[in-house]
C-alpha cells in the first residue's frame, strides 16, 4: 500500500501502539487517507482549508462512493486533523462541518402479487386455529389491505372510544368497511378496509378476549384493537418478528417487514389502476391536499379505484 505524508504515519502508528486499533481498522483508515490526498491534487496538508474537503467529497461522490462510505472516510480525516491541527497551530480542523451527501432511502422492494398472495394465504400452512394466528392474519390483511405504516396499524383501537383520561386517535369503523387513522403530522385520514381484510378481523374480534386482562392493564390496553400475549397494546417489535415469521414458513425467498406490504400495496394499485394521486391518498402522503380525507365524496371516489384495482378487495357485492 502507498506510503503516506509523515504526519498521516505517525497518527496511524499512534491509533496501532496506544489505542489498539484492530488492523483491519487501521487499514481501512490508511485507504481513506490515502484518497484525501489524492483528491486534494498533492496540496500540503496544513494548507487544505474546508473548501478543499468538500471539493473532495463532492469529486468522490461523482466516482460512485456511497454516502455512507464518504461519511466513514470523513471521520477518519476528521479525527486526523483534530490530533494533527493542535500540534502545527493550525487555527481550525478543515473536517469541522463537512458532511457527506445523504444517502437515497430506499424502500423495501415490493412482493410480487403472487408472493403476497401466498402470504397472506398462509401457502403450505394449516389456517389460523388460535387467537393469536388469527390477531397475525387480521394485522397482515390490514397492513396490506389499507397501507398502513407500522405505527399506525399498532395504534388502531376498536372503536372510537372516549373516557376521562384517553381518547382514542386511530380506530376501526367495521360498519363502514374502513380504518379511521392518524398518520404523521397530525393529519387524519379514512383507510379501506378490503373483504379479506374484514373477514380475518371479524375472526380475531370474537377471539380478542382470549387475549384479554381482566382487569384491563389500563385504558390504553382496553381500547387496542391489536394485543399482545400480556393483554397490552401490541408492540410493533411483535408485528416485525411474527410477520418475518410468516414470510420464512410460506417459503418466500426474501425478508417481509410490515413496510413491505405498505410498499406491496402502493405498487400493486398503480399497477393496475395507474391512479398515483389515489394511491397518495390511500397511503396518506404529506404532499396531499389535508381537505379531501375529510370529505366523504372524495373517500368515495378512493373507495372506488381501490374496489376496482387492489388484488384481495373484493368488496362488492356479487349479482
């Protein structure tokens, strides 16, 4: 490997003897330092200001190195300079306030219709026989069913419940074949519930007692429309870990988190109805005009494209 200017020696050395940096560590800091200098055109090193540093990162970037990999060498060049700069009377660390460039968030890749379907089919598996198998398919269906985020399925009560000291925020309105939630932001929105999806709840509410504290753990617990094995609101480490459960038994060659039937159930819509902006609403986006989930025509209107677009809705009565 390349030898590097002396001062950059002498840290390594320092981090090697005193503080036992491993030496796979060590040589990962090697590289980036190597790449400081030459990105930075030979330029001696107490004169690289922070212009210099980000030119660096921005010439990298361009080459293909991750954001994250440009945050891990900004570390290295970062903590070089705060043990090196002292010691010469430099008047500032160039590093200071140079971040990488964010790194893209990727969503979970989307199930095929046919995965999803063996999913949620339970493929190769007996139907649910307990409360709890049957608590799983209601939470999946609806997940799938409504896109869902994770926090906003867990958060779903029964009904809409108000009592001194609680008020529920996100509920079930079975009647109206839909989930009334508060997403993010504050903003509340009404969710189609498909006939799967009503079909597996309707099994999981004649069995919720068996879940059940009596007395309740507390109002919070009571009103859940989800429970735990304790009787409380589920937690949604719960929902992750029995559907990654789930996927593993129905054979699917890919990890499911609950964001992947989010994800599943955008991308299955705009397959077939090709609606981006009834898909927005459905999912709940910040960039939708707040006013239209309040109005019943415009939830009608939704209603309507997911009945006639989403794999397992079938909400509509057959002739």
């Amino acid at each position: 490997m390349s030898a590097l200017p002396q001062p950059m020696e002498q840290w390594l050395d320092l981090l090697g003897s005193q503080r036992r940096y491993s030496p796979h560590t060590l040589a990962g800091y090697r590289r980036d330092l190597l790449l400081l200098c030459s990105t930075t055109g030979g330029r001696p090193l107490e004169h690289l200001a922070q212009g210099h540093i980000r030119q660096a990162v921005a010439k990298l970037h361009a080459t293909g190195h991750h954001p994250r990999s440009l945050a891990r060498m900004l570390s290295a060049w970062r903590g070089f300079y705060a043990w090196w700069a002292p010691r010469i009377g430099l008047a500032a660390n160039p590093v200071t306030g140079v971040r990488a460039p964010k790194a893209a968030r990727s969503l979970p890749k989307a199930l095929s219709v046919d995965q999803t379907q063996s999913l949620l089919d339970r493929s190769g598996m007996p139907a649910p026989a307990n409360a709890v198998q049957w608590r799983d398919q209601a939470m999946f269906e609806v997940l799938y069913s409504s896109g869902l985020r994770l926090s906003e399925l867990v958060s779903l009560d029964v009904r809409h419940t108000r009592q001194p000291g609680y008020e529920s925020q996100s509920w079930l309105d079975l009647e109206n074949g839909e989930a009334i939630v508060l997403g993010k932001g504050n903003k509340t929105r009404s969710a189609p519930l498909g006939r799967k999806a009503i079909e597996a709840l309707k099994q999981w509410l004649a069995l919720r007692s068996e879940l059940k504290r009596s007395p309740p753990v507390d109002a919070d617990s009571e009103a859940a429309l989800f429970l735990g094995v304790r009787g409380a609101r589920i937690s949604p480490r719960v929902v992750q870990k029995q559907l990654a459960d789930l996927a593993v038994k129905a054979g699917l060659p890919v990890h499911v988190h609950p964001h992947s039937l989010r994800h599943s159930f955008a991308s299955h819509l705009l397959q077939s109805a090709q609606d981006l902006r009834a898909v927005q609403e459905l999912l709940g986006h910040a960039n939708i005009s707040t006013t239209q989930i309040y109005t019943r025509l415009d939830f009608q209107h939704l209603a309507q494209a997911y009945d006639q677009a989403h794999p397992r809705a079938g909400r509509k009565p057959e002739s």
